[in-house]
C-alpha cells in the first residue's frame, strides 16, 4: 500500500541518506561496529556533517530546526536500518530522540547555548539515565540522590542498561531532590564526562544491538553546579521525563516498523533466489501465504504509525496514544521478523545475515522505553476510569 506521509522535501531528504548509507553502512563497519561494541565517533561526525543528525535542533543552535516534524528522522530510520544496521540506527536515536529534546524543550538558554551546537555536530554524545538496578518502569522507585549544598548538588547512585552509556559526554540523569515519591520529589540534572566520582562501567554483553554501547554507570559524591539542573527550576524531574515520552515511544515504533518492512525485503530477496526441491522457496503455498501474512501486517502498521507522526506534528500525540502505538507495533515487528527469520531456514540464524541481527535486536524494543506491560496498564486505565 502506498504511503502519503512524506512530501518532496522528505524524499529528497531520503537522497541525503542514502548517499550517507551507501558511503559508510558497509558490512564491514558493520561488523566492525559489532566487534567494537559501538559506534565509533567518525562515523557519528560524518553523519552530522551529512545534515542526518541535530535535526530537531534549533537552526540557531546550529542545527536543521526541523521541530515538530519527525517524518525525517522516520526516514533516518528507514534507509539506516534497511541497510541492517540497527544499532548505528540506535545511536542516532539515543542522540536525537532522547538526549537532544530534553535541551531543546526544557533546557535554559545557557544549558542549550552551551550543548546543542556540539550535539548538532556530535562532538558531544548525549545519553538519558534513569534505569537502576532496582527500579526500571517503577522510576519513582529510583535510590540515586541529588543532595543540595553550596553551589550545586552532590549526586550518588548508580544507573544501569544506559544507552550511550561508555561513550556519552553528558547524561540527562533522573534523580531525587526531595522526600518520598511525590512527582516533585525528582529533577534532572546534567552529568559530564570528567567529573570527579563519576564512572562508566564497562559495557554490557547483550543479545542484540551489539554495536551500539550501553553500560552502568555510578555515581560517587559527584559534584554538579547549579547550572547543570535541567531547566534550572528543581523538582520538575518527573513533569519533564513525562513531557518527552510520547516523542521517545513513538521513535521506538518506527524503528519497529521499519525493521519489520526491512525484514519483508530481505525475506522476498532470499525466497526468491533460493531453490529447494526444484522451486524457488516462494513458489511454495505456505512461504506465499505467510508472505501474505506479513506484507499485509507491515502496510498496516505503517498506516498506524502515520497516522502517530500526523497526530505528533498537530501536538495530539497523547501519553496514551503513544503507549498503544509503542506496544502495538513493538509486537507485530517481531511476530514479522519471527516469520522471516522463519523463511530464511538455517541462513536465518547466522549473524552474518541481517535479518538474524534484526531479530535479535528487536527483543528489546518490548522491554525499553517502558514495557509492553506496563504500555498496556496507560492505556487501559484511562479506559476502565482509574487514575
């Protein structure tokens, strides 16, 4: 099914990626990406320098100034991960999905004077911590501590499962500032690189994305100025982190439609070009029917995820609304890369083979960015009339 999301300026946006896609999203900075276990900054330069980063960036910060509109990050994701390189396309996002807005939408003028001309430019890798050890969805459950003295506050704790987490410059940090649980209780404050007490942890060995870092980090008596509280205004924490929600979830959806659209592409490719008992594989009944099954669910998919970047351009994206679209399509995207990986039989499961990375990448989608369980429990409040 066609889509009409995008206009002549989207598509010749997508020309800007695909030369920046066929340039540098080789299989072999692929696989050296995986060895390393991240995404090395030349390439997180290059792709600035291409206009694919800071897109949400004021243009008098330095960036594409493209508020609002994230139909162009859509296409990032699409040709990035087309390409299978999911977490060069998890990079990004971290960057551009849940570092950067927070500076652009709640930041003071000198916090994005100060960071978002070096983030448009990925001088400066941002990174997001609120996961703990002991506290995931359940963030009002989080130990880490700001404590106020003169001139700033003295953070202590330990954050876990950081995206961007070995190589980040600064970290958005969710922390408490106040007694007990109450949304005023938490703010977020500005962590940078080099200040003393703070550490990061050596990178975690995970099931997917092995090319994008993610790490814990810890926090000793780390010293951070007045300045660096986000926004300036303390205990804003929690409205701020609910404020960038719908953004975060909806940037998960793509992704999952686009890897389940990816996977479609690489299955018809393989069905096509391989033989079995005299046949091409999609000669078969059943490798056409479950084809069927999975192109009809990728187009239905898109048409709700754009029918989301519509909703988010109006602002009429709502926390709710946000919540199915992340389950939804987190869902569908691995019951499609289940069935390709499927299709490919025994090739499907070599990590050489895209799809195999696909797949596996895309186990965490249900679990990041809030569980499915715990999207499902936003939405069906509201619908059963509790707070």
């Amino acid at each position: 099914m066609e889509r009409d999301i995008y206009d002549e300026d989207h598509e010749a946006f997508r020309d800007l990626v695909k030369a920046f896609v066929k340039r540098y999203v080789t299989n072999e900075a692929i696989q050296r990406w995986d060895a390393e276990g991240e995404i090395d900054r030349d390439t997180m330069r290059a792709a600035a320098e291409a206009g694919l980063l800071g897109l949400s960036v004021p243009e008098e910060f330095g960036g594409a100034g493209m508020l609002g509109d994230y139909r162009f990050r859509a296409v990032v994701n699409e040709e990035i991960i087309g390409a299978g390189a999911g977490s060069l396309a998890g990079a990004f996002g971290i960057q551009d999905d849940l570092a950067v807005p927070y500076f652009v939408h709640m930041g003071t003028q000198e916090q994005k004077a100060k960071w978002l001309p070096r983030m448009a430019t990925a001088e400066v890798i941002g990174a997001l911590a609120m996961t703990e050890p002991g506290a995931g969805s359940d963030l009002r459950g989080i130990k880490t501590s700001a404590k106020k003295v003169e001139g700033g506050y003295l953070v202590n704790g330990a954050k876990t499962f950081i995206s961007s987490g070995k190589t980040a410059d600064v970290v958005v940090t969710f922390v408490k500032t106040g007694e007990g649980n109450r949304p005023d209780a938490f703010s977020i404050v500005l962590i940078e690189d080099g200040m003393e007490g703070f550490q990061h942890g050596n990178k975690l060995n995970k099931i997917g994305f092995h090319g994008h870092d993610t790490a814990e980090l810890s926090f000793n008596d780390v010293f951070v100025p007045e300045e660096n509280l986000l926004g300036g205004e303390e205990g804003r924490g929690f409205i701020q982190l609910m404020m960038n929600l719908p953004l975060e979830r909806l940037s998960i959806g793509v992704a999952a439609a686009a890897a389940a659209q990816a996977g479609l592409a690489w299955t018809l490719d393989h069905t096509k070009n391989r033989e079995a008992f005299g046949e091409r594989i999609i000669d078969f009944q059943n490798t056409r029917f479950r084809i069927a099954d999975v192109a009809t669910t990728v187009d239905a998919t898109w048409a709700y995820v754009d029918a989301a970047l519509r909703a988010y351009a109006n602002g009429k994206l709502s926390a709710e609304e946000a919540a199915k679209v992340k389950f939804w399509t987190t869902e569908r995207e691995w019951e499609v890369l289940d069935t390709c990986l499927q299709l490919h039989g025994g090739y499907g499961y070599m990590v050489e083979y895209p799809i195999a990375r696909a797949w596996a990448d895309a186990r965490v989608h249900r679990i990041y960015g809030g569980t499915n369980e715990i999207m499902r429990d936003i939405v069906s409040r509201p619908i059963a009339g509790k707070r």
